[in-house]
C-alpha cells in the first residue's frame, strides 16, 4: 500500500514496528513524546533524560524509546517534506495502526508545528544558501579485503556518512562530474 506522507511509496517495515511500539504509550504520553520530538527537530537537541522519563511506562528500553524517537521524527519529516495536511496524515496512520488517540495526538502537534519545520529543512538546504562553500571528504577502506567503502562527506557545517561499494562510489563520482561540467556550461 502507498502512503502520501511517504512519497507515495510504502511505509519502511521499520517505521511498521515503531508505530506498533509507540500504540503501548498512551495518548498523553504520546503528545508528550511527539511534542519532545517536534522540540528537538527545530531546536537541534533531543532531551532524552525528559523523553525516558515520558516513555518509563511503556518499558521501551533505550534501544527501543531512540527507535521510537527515530519512528517520529521519520513520520514528521516525510510529512512535512510531502507537503500532506494533517488530515491526511491522520488517516495514514491509522491505516497503518496507529490507534485514534494517538493519531489524533501527533496530528495536532503536527498541524500546529508545520510551518516551523519548513523553515527549518528550508534553512538547512543546499536551495537556501545558494551554493556549497567548502566541501571535504575522506574515504575509508574497507575492513578485510571487504569492497564496501566508508564515505564521509563535510560540507560547511552538515556532515553525511555513508558505505558503498568501491563500484557504486566510482559510478557516483563519474556522476558528480558530469554534473559539474554541465553546470559550468550552464554558468
């Protein structure tokens, strides 16, 4: 089934299992959370000592409760990312399980939190500042003869980690260049 606040594509099984999770907490914990998450999504920093202490009843563990945390803020950057309403947010989710209460509770706060969160992915975008000042990268091998590389890739203040194989990575640069050449004629 394809879901709006997922692109149109099919919710993650990880995000699955986390809304199964978060239907343990009840409605109130669960504004309580969703407004923890909402927080650290526009001001950078998580209060976990605060999300544990919401999150105690359910027993989540803190595998589970940074799971939990990882689910939400999942749900409402795709969300806002996809430009969906709420409304449509709230029938997606309880499609996918997520009783009423809860929904009703993460769509509210959603609702009333949207714009700021556009501002903030807006801020933090490549489109905003123009262009990319400043960009460094290191490659490290793989471990044992393994052809999976790590990349870390710093630009200005961001940084992105990820691993590929030694094919995809030469495959992406030849890319980039190609890219590059045809924004240089473009300019």
């Amino acid at each position: 089934m394809r879901f709006r606040f997922c692109g149109g594509l099919d919710c993650p099984d990880w995000v699955l299992a986390e809304i199964n999770t978060l239907a343990r907490l009840t409605s109130v914990k669960m504004k309580l959370l969703v407004s923890q998450v909402l927080k650290s999504m526009n001001e950078g920093k998580l209060d976990f000592e605060k999300v544990e202490k919401i999150t105690l009843d359910a027993k989540l563990g803190v595998g589970g409760v940074k799971a939990s945390v990882a689910g939400l803020e999942f749900i409402l950057s795709s969300a806002t990312k996809h430009d969906i309403g709420w409304e449509t947010l709230l029938d997606e989710l309880q499609q996918l399980g997520l009783p009423k209460e809860h929904s009703v509770a993460l769509c509210k706060s959603f609702e009333r939190n949207v714009e700021s969160l556009r501002e903030k992915f807006l801020e933090r975008s490549l489109r905003r500042s123009g262009r990319v000042v400043g960009v460094d990268w290191k490659i490290n091998p793989g471990v044992g003869g393994s052809r999976v590389v790590d990349v870390r890739v710093s630009m200005g203040s961001g940084v992105v980690s990820f691993a590929v194989e030694e094919s995809k990575l030469k495959q992406l640069l030849d890319e980039l260049k190609q890219v590059q050449t045809q924004i240089e004629q473009i300019e």
